[in-house]
C-alpha cells in the first residue's frame, strides 16, 4: 500500500534545468569514507560489450562497416569511490565514424585517461571480419569469418601495447593414424581411414604497428595449409582430403608451424599461439601452447 502522495507517473513535460542537473546526487565522486571492502586500487573498471557499428580498413583500401562489441576500462586509485561509467561510453563515441587505425585507438586510450582522470586505460574491439575464401578447385568463393580484437593498452607513462587476437579454424589429419591406416592396408588388405579432427589456434600477436586481419589470416593459412572450407563440390571435398594427407600434423606441429611464420613477421614482436585438436579418436582434446619468449612478454 503506497502511504504517501508521491507522483507514480513519469513526466514528460518536466524541464530539465542547470540547478537542478547540479543538485542530482554523484556517488561515484563520494568520499572515500564510503568506500566499502578494502581501500585499494583497481587495475581495471569500465564497461563490456557495448556495440555499435565501427569502419575497418582493408589491406586493399575496402572499408568494412562491421558490429563491434567494445570494452572499454580505466584504473582506478585507492581513495576513490568509483567512475561515472557513462564516460567511457560518451568519450568512444566521440571517434565512431573514424576508420580504426592504431592512431585512433591511442586517441581514444588517451581520452579515456583525461574524462576520467585515470592512470592507465585499456581497450578492446571484437568483429567477425569477413574474407572471401576460394574454393580449392572448382569455381566457388564463399565468407570465411574471423573472430578476431584488436587491444590496445596505455600506462600512466602514456607507453602504448597493442595486441591482435583471432581464432582460425583448420583441420588436422593424425600423422600416427595415417602410419596405422596405411599399415593395415599394406599387411593385411583391410581398409582403414586416418582420422582427422576439426582444430582450432588462437593467436596473440604484439604488434609494432597497425596490423591488418589479412596479413594474420594469410600468415595463418600459409602456416598450417588445411584451413576449413566454406564452399566445396566434389573436386574440392578431395582436395581438401590431399592437402590434410600432404600436411599431416600433430598437435606440436600446428604451434611450432605457426611459431615460425609468426616469428619471422616485421610487425609482429611477441606473441603466444595455443593450438587446440578436438580429437576425433578420444574423448579430450590435445593441446600445444608456445610463446615466443620475450622477457616480461605474452606467456
């Protein structure tokens, strides 16, 4: 039962006015003495996940308009309550119609620093950037996607990181089943087929400058060489069953391949790649993790 003569309708004719936008109550600038849990920093506070529609710049020049999924975050001191979370948002859309560059994303880390009067800022963009992918052998092109974000991070020095990440999908053919498989044939005129596995690297790259998706992605295919297939016909399902014979890989293989693409690249200067191979002869999946092995580096 409501007790009391407050208006229970909004008011749509109400004037908002300076006075009044000053008297509204600001928590997250309140003392420390409201603080609860212990007074001490936090490394990261902001906002996840908010989307809007962001440019990217091919290799060719092409410009993709693609759905971002954003998170942007500050530090925060000990003696402070909190953020007024809304800035981040209002300061990132302050650069939504620019082409994302590495120039962009450190404006943006630096206007992260000045609204919000922090230390460090980070930030991170995540699409599914589309490549057209042809077909092995017959005629067919179709969309390969790549989940891949670009990060960058700014200390209280004003030093900038920047980091790429995606995942590529390939296919892995057993080089020990295929011995068995051929074995068996060989000794005893029994068919037997190697088995393969649907398999999946995800890679960080530190980047000395701007990287484009393209660059990473041809960089991957070149390394492993059984990217999974968007549009097949027959010719290409076989093609594909040939390459996974000529490139057979265990799950060691798939990161020291990428090790050494990736370590011989200019823009790359460090970078970590875990290899997945969802086993299609166990019930586990087998796993590679390498890194390059700067000092203080990606692990």
């Amino acid at each position: 039962m409501i007790t009391n003569n407050l208006k229970r309708s909004y008011d749509p004719t109400f004037t908002l006015s300076d006075g009044y936008k000053s008297s509204l109550p600001d928590l997250q600038n309140a003392p420390a003495s409201l603080i609860e849990g212990a007074n001490v920093p936090i490394q990261q506070v902001g906002i996840s996940n908010f989307r809007l529609p962001l440019k990217f710049a091919g290799r060719d020049g092409s410009i993709h308009t693609l759905e971002t999924s954003v998170d942007g975050y500050v530090s925060l001191d000990a003696d402070k309550k909190g953020i007024n979370m809304s800035r981040i948002m209002r300061t990132f859309y302050e650069f939504k119609d620019e082409v994302i560059t590495s120039e962009v994303i450190e404006y943006i880390l630096r206007a992260y620093k000045d609204n919000l009067n922090s230390r460090d800022s980070f930030l991170r963009l995540q699409v599914n950037y589309p490549m057209i992918q042809k077909s092995l052998r017959s005629d067919l092109e179709g969309y390969q996607y790549y989940a891949i974000s670009f990060e960058g991070q700014m200390n209280d020095r004003g030093d900038m990181q920047k980091f790429m990440h995606i995942e590529f999908d390939y296919s892995s053919a057993c080089p020990c089943s295929f011995e068995l498989a051929e074995h068996a044939r060989d000794t005893r005129d029994v068919a037997a087929i190697s088995h393969s596995q649907r398999s999946l690297a995800h890679v960080t790259v530190e980047c000395r400058d701007y990287l484009h998706p393209e660059e990473l992605v041809e960089l991957l295919r070149d390394a492993l060489m059984t990217e999974t297939q968007v549009m097949v016909k027959r010719e290409d399902e076989q093609a594909f069953a040939e390459l996974n014979g000529a490139y057979q890989k265990f799950v060691e293989d798939a990161a020291r391949l990428v090790y050494d693409r990736l370590n011989h690249h200019e823009q790359v200067y460090d970078f970590v790649v875990r290899c997945n191979h969802m086993e299609s002869l166990h019930s586990h999946d087998a796993v590679s993790r390498i890194c390059k092995g700067v000092p203080g580096g990606l692990r």
